[in-house]
C-alpha cells in the first residue's frame, strides 16, 4: 500500500494514536519479519498470572517508534537543538528494535543461547529479510545503520540513547504497556512529562532539573513492574514448563526418538541449529500446535509437561533460601518418590534485573554511560539523579538475583516437603 493518502494512524491504549507520516515507516510495518511480531507475545508466559497481559510485541513496537517520534516533536517546539539528520534513523531503529525476538520473547533466549538483540541486528543486516531489502533500496547503507543503533555501536551516543538507555523510549513504552495490559496500575506514571522534560545536550540526554519527582516515580513504576509482572512466580512457573518441554524435546531427538513435526522449522528451532528463514517461520503459534501434538506422544515426560503448559496445571515454588543448599537433595528424592524425575520436575530458577543502572554501592563503580542527567538551565551544571534522590539510591543498589525451586504441586503438597522447607527455614533464622 502506497501512503499517497497523508497520515496513516493506529489507536494504540497508550498512545491514543500513533501516527505515521514517513511512508519508509509504513513499508517496514508492513514487513513479513514486523507482521511476525502480532504472533509473538510481549510478556511471554505471564499471561498465566495476568490474564490480560497477552499483548503482542508488535504493539509494543509501534509505541517505542511513536515515543520517539514524540521525543523529536518535543525537542522542537522547546527549540533543543537536535541533529534532524538522525530523525529516520531512530524511529527506525525503534520500531526494529525488536524484530528479532523469539516465540515467547525472552522466555527462551536461555534455551536457544542467543539474545533477541542479536537476532534483530542479523535480521536487518541479512539481505534475505524485507526489513533489510526496504532499508537498502530507500538508501543504501541504512540497513547498517539502524543495526548499529540497535547495537549501540552508532558514532552518536545521542541517536542511540534514545532508542536504548536509562530513560529510553523502549523502557517508557513498555512499561506504560504492560501496566496497562496487566491491570497493574503501579506500574504508571507521567509518559507525557518525561518526554516534555528530556533534552538533548551535546552527545547526551538530560532530564530538566525541575522533572526528579518525574523520574523517580518512573523508576518506581520500572521496580514494581519487576516484582509484581515480570519476576510473578506463576509467569515464572509458565517458563519453567516452556523450557522443560524444548529439552526434554531437545534429549529425545538427540537419543534418536523421533517427534511429531507439525511445522519444517520445529526441528532445527529444538535442535538449536537456524538459519534466518527458520528463525522466521517461529512463533507462539507454531509452538502451541507442536505442544498439542505432543501431549499425545508416546513420551510420558513430554506429553505430561505438554498437558500441563497447555491446561495450566503449574509448578509451585518455594524461595530457594529455604531449600539449599541442605535440602536439595532430600527434595529430589521425594520428587523421585512422587514418580517425577528430577531433573524436569525439580527446577531452580534464577532471575534478576537492575533498576537503575548506576551503582553507588560500595563494591561497584558508577557507571557514567549508564546515569540520568538532571540539567539545571541556570547555572548549567548537570547532577546524576541518585546522588539527590533517596528512593533512587535505594532501588539503584538492589540487584539480588532471585531463586526459586519449582516442583509439582503434589509435591509441594506433601507434607515431608513443607518440612524440608520448614526446617531449612528455621536454620536460616538460627
Ligand atoms: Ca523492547
């Protein structure tokens, strides 16, 4: 479709709407690899803790191109002086940015060892996708560019933080998104300010000094979504079985068992060997026609963890302080007692995040690329926000990872189990 109409526009929840004027952004929207992305979810398994929270990454997507877009507005009517030369280039690379996420987004990056951010530079740069032959034959070199954003490795440290940093148009959007998707209202806060607020200056962005407030209580809202959306034990538990299906999947090829097939790309994406057009053909849809072609197999591991992704009947967990590391062992025994094997059905998972990324923790440095600047105009000094926020310094020096042990819930039922945990428990505290 041609844009010789004017103004294409999406309602989006956050955004109202979310305007396209630059018919390159409307060609790369309608890209195989960015059509792809209505078929991926954003929050993978969280779904199970929060019904709503099934939005796709193309939504998501769509709304870190329109912050940016906003950003650049806003820059102008403040009369910031911001390089027009880049206008393209980071609504490009924000609305690229995720194109190379695999089903479930980041739920299997683990399994398949490679991170999402990878996957959309090759994307990108290969001359087989359409996002790539768009960009090439708009202006040759351009592919590369919006890979280089995306890479953080562009000459303008400016033009990248905007797409990724502290306080990027990719954290604001999803953090917006999810609380909205989720119904986890702490998740909120002032979108339209912060974008008011920041500015360009020099090769940096800063945050108007009158703004703190602004942004601490977006850093808030960042901390509680980790805790109440995307560390939520039962999202958590949803990713366990997801990655316990694609290795026991994984085990059975490699023992020479043969698996029901129902897609070509299913066997390389379990095997971990991909070319770009496999990877491609993967999504969340694909996935749950294997799992329910497989819940029927001949493998009872396999058909049981597939049962159980497919009809919710989830792990339960205990924090993993209150087994290891004395109890481990009894726990796998009566996991093996239970007729499970514990190497599916006894699953640590760790996690972790950092808030905000600037430590003033004694063991760690501060990190100068990675603070937000508050710009006082008056006497144009510029101060890192934690060194004047008490909540921030707070929150910026959590960065525990979290553990927990999954097993099934017959299991963490029994009352030899709750005794480990009740043991380990009082040890701890003694
Ligand atoms: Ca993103």
């Amino acid at each position: 479709m041609s844009m010789s109409e004017g103004e294409k526009v999406f309602k989006d929840p956050v955004h109202g709407y979310i305007y396209v004027h630059d018919p390159l952004i409307w060609d790369l929207i309608n890209t195989r690899e960015m059509q792809r992305l209505r078929r991926i979810r954003q929050l993978g398994t969280t779904y199970f803790a929060y019904p709503g929270g099934d939005h796709s990454r193309f939504s998501h997507s769509l709304g870190v191109y329109e912050v940016i877009r906003q950003m650049i507005h806003a820059f102008d009517r403040n009369g910031y002086p911001w390089p027009h030369d880049y206008d393209r280039l980071v609504m490009v690379a924000g609305l690229l940015h995720d194109v190379g996420h695999a089903p479930f987004s980041h739920a299997l990056e683990k399994f398949l060892q490679r991170r999402h951010e990878w996957w959309s530079v090759a994307l990108i740069e290969s001359p087989v996708t359409e996002v790539h032959q768009v960009l090439e034959s708009q202006q040759p070199g351009l592919a590369k560019a919006v890979a280089d954003v995306i890479a953080k490795r562009f000459p303008s440290p400016l033009a990248v933080s905007l797409v990724s940093g502290q306080l990027d148009a990719d954290r604001l959007d999803y953090l917006m998104r999810d609380s909205l998707a989720t119904g986890v209202d702490y998740g909120k806060f002032d979108l339209a300010r912060i974008i008011r607020v920041l500015q360009p200056l020099e090769d940096r962005l800063v945050v108007r000094q009158s703004a703190l407030h602004t942004v601490e209580a977006y850093l808030l809202a960042r901390y509680f979504m980790y805790w109440q959306v995307y560390f939520h034990p039962v999202s958590r538990a949803g990713e366990v079985l997801l990655r316990g299906i694609l290795d026991r999947a994984r085990t059975l090829l490699s023992a020479g068992e043969s698996l029901l097939m129902p897609h070509p790309a299913l066997l390389p994406f379990v095997t971990g060997e991909l070319t770009v057009e496999e990877y491609l053909a993967m999504d969340d849809m694909i996935l749950y026609t294997a799992f329910a072609s497989w819940q029927d197999g001949p493998d009872p591991i396999l058909r049981d963890l597939c049962q159980r992704f497919l009809y919710r009947r989830l792990f339960k967990e205990v924090p993993w302080s209150q087994v290891a590391p004395l109890g481990i062992d009894t726990i796998r025994d009566l996991v093996r007692a239970h007729g499970y094997d514990p190497g599916y059905y006894c699953v640590v998972d760790e996690t972790s995040t950092v808030y905000y990324d600037y430590y003033l923790g004694s063991d760690r440095e501060p990190n100068h690329a990675n603070a937000i600047w508050l710009y006082d105009k008056r006497s144009g000094r510029i101060t890192e926000v934690s060194s004047v926020s008490l909540p921030i310094q707070a929150i910026a020096s959590e960065h525990r990872p979290l553990r927990r042990l999954y097993v099934p819930e017959d299991v963490w039922r029994d009352p030899a189990f709750q005794h480990i945990v009740q043991e380990q428990d009082r040890r701890g505290a003694s």
